[in-house]
C-alpha cells in the first residue's frame, strides 16, 4: 500500500455532526442572544478561518458578533477575523471587552444542548440548567461501519478537537479504538490544530514514514502544512467533504470509504 500511517480528524470525517455540534452551537447562540441570525451557513464561513476548529469558540464567536457587532456584516467580521490571523486571540482583538464570564456561558449552553439530559454529566460533570433536551449528541451517525477499516486500525491515529470524554463517546458511535497513544484530544489549546506537535508524536509513534492525514477543515490543513514545515516529512492530505477555505490537498474524496475503497485499494 501507498502509506503506512493513517490519522485522522473525527467531526466531519468519522463522525457526521452536521446536526449535533452545529444544531448545539446553533441553539446555544439562540439563547444566550435571543437571536436567530447565527445559523448553519454562518457556523461553515466561520470555520473556513483558521483557528475555529472548536466548536465551542465557533458559538463564542457568534454570540459575540451578535452581542457586540450586530451592525456590523457578518462579512465584515469575517474579514476582520482574518486580517487579525484568525482564533480566540482575533476575536479578543477585535472585541476587547470580550469577558471570560460570557465565554464561559456560552460554552456553557454549548455543552448543555451536545450533551443535553441523557449525557451532560457524563461529558461535562454538570446537570443541564437552561438547555433541557436529550442532547443533540443523539443525531450523530457515522460515516463508515464498525468492520470497514477494521484492518487499518493497527496503523491509524486520531487527532480532534473533542475532549476526552467526547472523544470515549465517538468510540462508542464508531464502535472501534485506540490506545490512548495514538488519541490526541482537546487538552490544551496551546497545542490544539494546527499545531503540529500532536501529529508528530502520532506519527512517531506509529514508526511511520508515509503517512497520510484525513481532515475537514482550514485547521487540518494548516495542521499538516505546519507538520511538513517542521520535520520535512513528506505527509499527504486528504480533504474529505468540501473544501471548506482548505487551499490545496492531495485528494478529495465525499466521504473516508471512497479513499480506501477507490485509492489505497489501487495500491494494494
């Protein structure tokens, strides 16, 4: 076969969350705001900017253009983001006044609506307060079954933005695991995508000298330039869905099962 290591994002790429992260993110905003102006389509052009991978500061930064910025186009405020390298650290640049207390709600009612009645203590360790429903977690579905790379997973890492307990609830939906040496969760933020430190230990890990990375998002993309930068290892990318603001990739694929069921077949 053509690589010898696979790792992978998991929102997007593993697991479709089209209606469980982004449905709660959604309904968190809506709260906190009164406000139904942040939706799908803003949660998608937000993401293409770097540093927005966590979903968490994706309904942070929502709350806070309709809190603060609500005259401003939500173009504009893209752009803004933008221009001042993207992330948390843009954000808080362009709104000083930005309170730890209002992120902390917000992410909040984010983790309230995810996780909801049926697992919020569970991922969380708190009972939901505001946002009482069973938990928007309940929509995910997965985009390949148990058995399908089941001959891969000796080779194959993780890298996510989930937390660990998000990251043992996604286990459950896949249905398959890891040792916990080739998992990177969301831990720090200082050394979340796209910082390549994670991918390096992965990768090392795994004694791999041709590795390939399956991502969604500028943050995976930028993840896997940075890794190449760093070590000059030579990793190709694979872009799975749309494009979503990524600038160029390896190859392009709808969902995970195409690669391995059209490509890395070929290489057998």
């Amino acid at each position: 076969m053509k690589h010898d290591a696979y790792i992978f994002d998991v929102d997007g790429v593993l697991i479709d969350t089209s209606t469980s992260f982004s449905e709660a993110v959604v309904l968190a905003v809506e709260i906190a705001t009164g406000s139904s102006q942040f939706q799908y389509e803003q949660i998608k052009e937000l993401k293409e900017i770097l540093g927005f991978n966590n979903d968490w500061n994706v309904a942070i930064a929502g709350a806070a253009w309709i809190s603060f910025m609500e005259s401003t186009p939500y173009a504009d405020f893209l752009d803004s983001l933008n221009q001042k390298g993207g992330g948390m650290d843009s954000l808080i640049k362009i709104i000083p006044s930005l309170s730890d207390s209002f992120q902390h709600n917000i992410t909040q009612l984010g983790m309230e609506a995810y996780g909801g009645t049926s697992a919020c203590k569970q991922l969380y360790g708190f009972e939901p307060e505001t946002i009482l429903i069973e938990g928007t977690w309940k929509n995910e579905s997965v985009f390949i079954q148990a058995n399908d790379l089941q001959s891969f997973l000796p080779k194959s890492g993780i890298i996510t933005g989930r937390n660990e307990t998000e990251m043992k609830l996604a286990f459950q939906i896949l249905k398959w695991n890891l040792p916990t040496s080739r998992v990177a969760v969301s831990d720090n933020s200082q050394f979340d995508k796209p910082n390549p430190s994670k991918l390096k230990k992965i990768i090392n890990e795994l004694k791999s000298k041709a590795p390939i990375y399956f991502g969604d998002s500028r943050d995976d993309y930028d993840l896997v330039k940075n890794f190449k930068n760093e070590t000059g290892i030579q990793i190709e990318f694979c872009c799975v869905g749309s494009q979503n603001g990524i600038q160029e990739f390896d190859y392009q694929v709808n969902n995970v099962m195409d690669y391995f069921k059209n490509m890395e077949s070929n290489h057998g």
